[in-house]
C-alpha cells in the first residue's frame, strides 16, 4: 500500500509498506478520506519525531476483523479515534480522560496518511464511530477536531448569553465559532491577521471580525456596553495571541489556550489584575475521550455544525505535500482533505 512518510514539513515522501494484518480484537481499515489537522504541520512538535506516518482524522470502511471482534461488518463505515483512555487509571476515573497514561501511548498502525490502518484492540473497544448513511467520508474527518473543541468548550463552561472572543480564525477557531454560536452565545467575535479568515469567520456567523492588529479590548468594549468577552478561546500558539488574551478576558471570565505551544514561549503574566482583580480562570485543554467524539459526531450529523463548508481543498494522497504547504503558508485555505484513493 501507499503511505506519506513525514520527514520534515517541505519533505514528506510517498513509499511502499505491506498492508498491516490485523490480530485478535482488531480491525483493518481502509481509509476513504483523512484531513490535515494544524497539529500536523507543527514542525517543532513533529520533526524530532520524523520519519513517520502522521494522520489521525480519519474515515473509512471496514475491509478486516479479527477473531473475537463482535458487532462490526466488512464494509462498515467508520471513523476511530487514534488515542483512547483506559477508562481505570485514577486520571480516568476522575474524568481527566485525555491525561491517561494509556491514552498517549494508543495509536493507529500506521498513521492515517495512508491507504489502510490496522486499530489495535483497545481503539477497537473504545474508539470507533458508525457513520449514519447521510454523513460523508469528508465530514467524518472532522469528528475528532470537533471532539476536541467541544472538550474545551465544555471546560471552559460556554453557554447561552456569553460574550465569546476567539483569537485565531483557522480550522480550529472556526469549529469553535459554529460551537459556540450553536450553544447559545450571545456574542462570538473572531480575530486573525488574515483577510481571507476574517472573512470566512463572518460567513460562518460571527458577530463582529477584527484584525489582530487592532485594540481588540477597546473594539470589545464598544461593542459589548463596556465589557470584555466572557470566554477568550486562543488557537494560535502565537506569543503576541496570547497576551492578547489576557487583557481581553472580562471579571469572572475563563481564557482557555486551546493550542499547543511551544516549550521555549514563556509568557509573563499581571497576576494580580488577572486573579484577584478580574478573578480569571485560566485552562488548557488536549485531545478528545470517545464520548466526546459521539457527541462531535452527532453535532455533525445534525448540521448545529456545518464543516462541508469549511473544506477548502481536496486532494489525493500523492498531493499530500502541496497540502503541507497551503497549511504551512495559510494560502487562503481553511481546511485541507486528503483522499488516499486518489
């Protein structure tokens, strides 16, 4: 089979490897579409790593099941999770499902940049998703970046009435403007250096747009009688996105850092206006637990998403690279999908 072989952003090579086979409890998948998520594109968190197989937002039908495996069918078609947790460790039991141990270490055989993936039997139990027929392969992809958006907005506690402030307009943020728009806010503002994403960010409904390189706190303030935004998502690692947040963030408010950032950013940060004066919630989140995925799944099917819209480019496994680089360069894209087949 064909796989892409990531060895550095502007160097990913398409090769030859067997078809993995499958085990007990496990599953063959042959992928049917696979999206580029911003994560992959992310050379400083990828290349120490290189060579390998990247690709974990994945579609695709049933073609091998291994002994054991009850409930599934050659020619299902699916999506599945690339990390799962144990659901038994302390962290899982606590509901930190994306800080299990286990979760870490599970993953696809190879990666989705492929033609086919075998699930071990622990993604088997925990991490696939039947597609109802109306759901194509393309919207499937985006089950697991939704997941994880509405992971955060879950922790972040967005709900009707809020004023919510998302600072970077690109795959990411713009999941999270539909969200948070279908969860009720009242306000939801997009921020971005691009033209091309502000734009796309007020076809997708947000209420107002600004240039980062605006004042973003005093554009807020005249649109919000006087107040910041209750909920400030950042997803962008960019330094500047960050600080920006903090001074964006109303009292009682929550900032959630939504994106992976590198380890050498080190951000200094007015404790006491944002802790005590403001009384501001700061938090991350990482990843998706399977429940997260049923309910994206869900979400999607039920059109309070719409992520069709939101493909800008699709291409064949063999264009893999071309894709990288209108990720890498933001070339008036949004969100880049892949169909092995071709």
């Amino acid at each position: 089979m064909r796989v892409a072989t990531y060895y550095n952003n502007q160097d990913i090579r398409i090769e030859e490897r067997p078809i993995p086979s499958i085990g007990a409890g496990e599953l063959l998948i042959k992928i049917r579409s696979t999206g580029i998520c911003g994560s992959d594109i992310m050379e400083w968190y990828r290349v120490g790593k290189a060579p390998r197989i990247l690709g974990h937002e994945i579609a695709g039908e049933i073609v091998g099941i291994g002994d054991g495996v009850k409930g599934y069918k050659e020619g299902d078609r699916v999506a599945a999770s690339h990390h799962v947790p144990c659901y038994q460790c302390h962290y899982c039991q606590l509901g930190h499902h994306t800080l299990c141990d286990t979760l870490r270490t599970t993953n696809f055989d190879p990666g989705g940049f492929s033609e086919y993936v075998r699930l071990p039997a622990i993604n088997v139990r925990h991490g696939v998703y039947r597609l109802p027929k109306e759901l194509t392969f393309e919207e499937a992809t985006f089950i697991e970046p939704l997941a994880c958006v509405l992971r955060g907005q879950n922790k972040a506690g967005v709900r009707p009435g809020q004023t919510v402030l998302i600072i970077g307009s690109g795959i990411a943020g713009t999941l999270h403007l539909q969200l948070a728009k279908s969860r009720g806010a009242e306000k939801v503002v997009a921020v971005d250096l691009s033209d091309f994403r502000l734009e796309t960010a007020r076809n997708f409904g947000a209420d107002a747009v600004y240039k980062a390189t605006e004042d973003v706190a005093t554009r807020l303030r005249e649109l919000n009688d006087g107040r910041l935004a209750d909920v400030v998502i950042v997803c962008t690692e960019a330094k500047p996105a960050i600080l920006q947040a903090l001074g964006c963030v109303e009292r009682g408010g929550t900032v959630l850092f939504f994106a992976l950032v590198s380890p050498d950013v080190v951000i200094p940060m007015p404790m006491n206006e944002i802790f005590w004066q403001k009384g501001a919630t700061l938090m991350s989140s990482y990843a998706a637990s399977p429940e997260d995925h049923h309910n994206s799944l869900k979400l999607i099917q039920d059109r309070k998403v719409n992520v069709q819209k939101m493909i800008s480019h699709h291409l064949g496994l063999s264009e893999i690279g071309t894709g990288f680089q209108i990720m890498t360069k933001a070339q008036n894209s949004l969100k880049v999908v892949l169909d092995p087949a071709r």
